[in-house]
C-alpha cells in the first residue's frame, strides 16, 4: 500500500467579510455595534474582536466545520455556564436572542463570548500555586457531576489509538517503512501506558491546561479561558503542563496545589503515575492536530517541515525516548505519592 496519493485538500471555511460577521453578531445578540472587526490569531477556529456601541468589547468564535458535532460544542457551554453559575472565574458565552448561546450561520457554528483582557504568567508563586489548585478544584468538582454528552475521551484505547489511526490513515506518512516504525513505537507505547489508567476516575476537564489558558485579572483572581479543547478523562491531565518540571522536580509545587486542590475537590494521588503517559499522549495528539490542520488548509505553518521524512524521524526518536522514560519511571512516582 501506498500513502502518496492521499493529497491535502482544503477545507470549505466560508469568507467571513467584516460587514457580515457585524450585521449577524448584531442580529444574534440584538446588540448595535461599531464599525471595529479585528481578526484574532486563531489556528483552528475563525474569531474576531468587535465592539457594541456602549464601549463594552466582543469576541465572536466561528467553529472549524467539522471539527466539533453540534453536542461536543455544547458540552463546551454548558460546562461553562455550569462553571459561571457556581461564580468559578471562567468566561462563559452571551445567551442569544433565541436564548441559546450556539449560532448557526450556513455551515458554520458560532458563539459570542465578552471580551476579558488578562495577563498570563510563566510560573506561579506559592501563594499562586495555592490558587491555582483551589480554581482547578472547584472546576473538578463541577466537571464530575454529570459526564459530557459528546466530547474525546482522554485514555489510550481511546483517543490516542484513534489519533495514530487517523495520523497513518492521512497519508502524510510517504515512506513505508516509516509508517511501519512509526506505527510499532505507537501501539508499544499504547499497550505499555494501558494498564497504567485502569480503575482511573474520569470526568469533564479543561484538557487543554497550560499558561496561556489561565489569565490574570488585577483586582480579581485567575480566570481559566479557552475551553475548546475540554475533554473526558483524569484530572492529573489538567495540571501537568503547568509543572516546572518533572513531578520530581516539582514537589514543593504538588504539594501546594494538592493543598488548595483538596479544599474543594478530592484527588486520587496514584495518578502521578500518568504523567508521563499522558505526556506521550500530547505528543501524538499535536501531531494529529497538525495533520488535521494540514489536510484542511494545505499546511502546517506553526511548525516548518511539517510531514517531510526528518519531520517524522524526529518524532519517532522523541517517541522511543519517551517510552523509555516511562518504564525507567514506572511505579516511583505513585511510590513518592
């Protein structure tokens, strides 16, 4: 078999001129706005800043055809809303005057959300780590509640095995005997991490919790943003990428969240063990959100190279050693815990 003839194709995103995104946000909300359309960076999605005309700042969200089903994307909002109703500092979308807070315009989903500048940190202090667990608890508690309707579950019989399917089904793989070694170190990986979230509990989450997702507000708190990404799976996912570290390296950091973590929202410490698994996981889920950017747009201009042959060696080579480290690591981490 060959993967040659799968060529990327462009997806069918609709030309959204200023005048219509203003003329449909102001039709949706019943809100007059100014005449300011400002796209903003946005790899997947199409969204935009505008202006009502009391001063007060917009930010419209059009949704990738074909990314998310209608259900997934209000799994979104109504974690949100959920999050927002128990004053947890999250931005949830603006109720429309249908009285929903999803939009349709052709093929297109859309939602429009207040604008809530903020500044984001590299690290946090301790008192800041404190926070943070409190926020991320509270979130927790709220997201074990009822399980989402439509979203990716999170464990490597699940998403991930979907994920290196789809990545080897693209055809961006040219050279056989690249999809061949790229294909045995993913299911050795997925048969060796398995076992380790067997009995784990999973539940609504941001999926998605690094830096630039947690903004500061002065006078307020943190606020946690962009939850695009939100999935089923174990909590531990939502703290990891924020880490200095290792969990080895990062002790005095666990420790103070787990202490403000576990003022709203019980945590199962043996998931430190998945830490390293589910770093393997990101690793083949940003791949899998480049090919899917790829076959829609033609390109993956956030990483050069994308899809060349060295491309892939490397990704294969940082695969192994991540293999490596997990079973180098196994069981010491739920030991220390």
């Amino acid at each position: 078999m060959t993967h040659s003839e799968n060529k990327p194709h462009r997806s069918t995103f609709p030309e959204l001129g200023p005048e219509t995104i203003l003329n449909l946000v102001e039709a949706t909300l019943n809100t007059p706005c100014t005449n300011l359309c400002r796209q903003l960076n946005s790899y997947i999605n199409r969204v935009f800043e505008l202006e009502a005309t009391d001063g007060k700042g917009l930010v419209v969200k059009f949704y990738r055809p074909g990314r998310w089903s209608k259900t997934a994307l209000q799994d979104e909002h109504d974690f949100l809303l959920e999050l927002d109703k128990q004053e947890i500092p999250v931005i949830p979308p603006l109720q429309l005057v249908n009285g929903e807070t999803l939009g349709e315009h052709g093929n297109l989903f859309f939602s429009v959300f207040p604008r809530c500048g903020g500044r984001s940190y590299d690290e946090f202090n301790e008192e800041q780590w404190l926070e943070i667990g409190r926020l991320l608890g509270r979130c927790h508690a709220i997201g074990a509640v009822h399980p989402a309707k439509d979203r990716i579950t999170m464990l490597p019989t699940s998403s991930t095995e979907e994920q290196v399917r789809f990545i080897i089904e693209s055809g961006l793989i040219q050279q056989e005997e690249v999809v061949s070694r790229f294909s045995a170190i993913c299911n050795e990986l997925i048969t060796e991490i398995s076992p380790l979230f067997d009995n784990t509990q999973i539940s609504r989450i941001h999926g998605d919790c690094h830096f630039s997702n947690i903004i500061y507000r002065p006078g307020e708190s943190f606020f946690l943003i962009d939850f695009d990404d939100m999935v089923t799976g174990p909590p531990v996912q939502d703290l990891w990428m924020l880490l200095p570290g290792t969990p080895e390296e990062s002790l005095l950091e666990i420790d103070l969240f787990l202490e403000g973590y576990e003022t709203f929202h019980h945590f199962d410490k043996r998931t430190f063990r998945l830490i390293e698994p589910l770093r393997a996981m990101r690793f083949l889920h940003y791949i899998a959100w480049l090919t899917h950017q790829y076959l829609a747009d033609g390109s993956a201009p956030i990483v050069p190279g994308f899809g060349s042959k060295e491309y892939w060696e490397t990704e294969i080579a940082d695969l192994d050693d991540q293999l490596k480290r997990i079973r180098k690591d196994s069981g010491s981490l739920a030991n220390m815990f």
